[in-house]
C-alpha cells in the first residue's frame, strides 16, 4: 500500500501560559468551575497548595487544543486525560502528543503535560479523525 | 465512607441550549482564537452546519445540567477534600452552538483504594440531541477520606 500523500505527525506540541489569574477566573467563569481553590490563595493554602491551582480541564482543555490546531475543530472523537500532578498559577503548561497508531478512521496519539520544572500534569490518550487524503 | 447505595443514581435529563457567547469566552479562557468556534459564516465555509465546539466544551454543559460540586453535595462529600482524577469524552457526532443538548448523568462505581484511605467515584454524563446520543464523558473524582481516629 502506498504511504499517505501527507503522513501524520509524529509528535505534537504546544506551550500555553504562564497562567495568570486572570485566565483563571475567565476559565472559572467559562466553565462553572468557581472552586475557590482556582481563585483564591488562602484558600489553596488551607489545603496545602502554595497557589492557586490551575483547574485541571484548563489543563485538558489546551490537550483538546493541541489536536485542533493541527487537525481542525471536530476532529478530535476522543480526548481522555488522567490528572497526575496540579500546575498552580504562573506556571507555564506543556503538552506533548505522540503518535502510537494509524488506525481505518483515526490515528491515537498518547499526551503527555507538565509543568513547573517538567513535573508531570497529565497523562492520556486522544483519537483524532484521520484528514481525507486530498 | 460513602454509601454505595449511591450506585446507579441518575439525574433527570434536562435541556442546555449551546450559547454562542459561553463558547467564545470559553475559547478566550484557552486561547483558542479561531473564530470557527463562534461565528456560524466562517464554520459553514469550513463544511459544518454551525459552529463546533472545543473538545472538552461538553463540561460547562454538563455542569449546567448538575455540577459534580451539587453531585457530590447530595452525597454528602465536602468538595474541598476532592480532586479531579481522570476524565474522558467521546465525540460520536458533532454539537454544535445553538444545539439543545438533552444530558443526564449517573454515579457508575464508588471504590476505595489505599485501605479506605482515599475513594473514586465514577460519573458518566450522555448528551443527546434530538434523541441521537452525541457524547458521552467519563469522570472520575478523587475523594480524600479523613484519617479516622
């Protein structure tokens, strides 16, 4: 069979921050997500967190961004993510995608997120509708 | 420890109507620019019949039908002792803004892990739009049970 006019990338990538306070009461705002814990420093603080802690669909939200930016809005059929550490405010957020397999109508792509000093935010999955072969 | 009798509860569905005006603040919130997402000419060059919406746009709807805050307050488990643990979406057909999105949402499992120590509580949320299902999520909420004496 002969190899796709356009292969897949590989790899994906995409920085997004540092997040402010502002982007986290917009998100707040955006996505009925008020928990104090996003906006308010006490708040984190009474529950061990040094900052505000970015809400982890903010985080999932710029993995959904990482495909749609390469392969358009709709294209993305599933998005999965397990939260594996919190980024809080002024973190810079980085989202990695790595091809795993070509599949009939989807390829699936395993993420990767961190954060401050590349600890680790999420790990996951996505299945991306593959691009009609023009 | 949360009772398990809770498994199977399912919310009644209601009706979210996908505003335009929440998804344009959503993309701004995520620094999505692309104006596919709010504005019905540019989608419709693009081959939608309106505007799509980002990946995860599906839990500001969710939560307007039952946050997972209300969720775990009839249930009884203080928010401030949850973390989000996993979450997933599968897209089965496009929604679009403007769409009435019929959701409702059901606690599928309670587990304990780490000798009671912490609890998962599974949530599955469907979304239809005249009667067609359109998604469905899974989330998977952490809850941190306090040391007993």
């Amino acid at each position: 069979m002969p190899l796709p006019a356009h292969s897949p990338p590989a790899t994906l990538a995409l920085d997004a921050g540092p997040v402010s306070a502002v982007d986290l009461a917009l998100f707040a705002a955006a996505s009925g997500d008020h928990n104090p814990l996003h906006l308010d420093a006490e708040v984190a603080r009474s529950v061990g967190f040094d900052r505000p802690v970015v809400h982890g669909m903010l985080t999932m939200a710029h993995a959904g961004r990482l495909f749609t930016q390469h392969f358009g809005a709709g294209s993305v059929l599933r998005l999965q993510t397990r939260f594996t550490g919190s980024a809080g405010k002024g973190d810079t957020l980085h989202l990695q995608a790595t091809l795993q397999e070509v599949c009939a109508d989807h390829l699936r792509y395993s993420i990767q997120g961190s954060g401050r000093d590349g600890a680790s935010l999420v790990t996951g999955e996505a299945h991306v509708r593959r691009p009609a072969q023009g | 420890m949360i009772d398990r009798r809770h498994i199977g509860y399912r919310t009644e569905p209601t009706v979210v109507t996908v505003d335009r005006w929440r998804v344009k603040l959503f993309c701004q919130a995520i620094g999505e620019a692309d104006p596919i997402h709010w504005d019905t000419p540019t989608a419709q060059v693009a081959g939608h019949r309106d505007c799509p919406l980002p990946p995860t746009f599906l839990k500001a709807v969710e939560g307007e039908h039952a946050s997972s805050a209300a969720l775990l307050g009839s249930l009884g488990v203080p928010v401030r002792s949850v973390l989000h643990a996993e979450q997933a979406f599968d897209h089965l057909a496009p929604v679009c803004v403007g769409d009435a999105v019929t959701v409702h949402r059901q606690i599928v499992d309670i587990h304990d892990k780490k000798e009671g120590a912490l609890t998962f509580i599974v949530v599955d949320t469907h979304y239809a739009v005249a009667t067609l299902p359109v998604a469905r999520s899974r989330q998977t909420i952490l809850v941190r049970n306090p040391l007993e004496a």
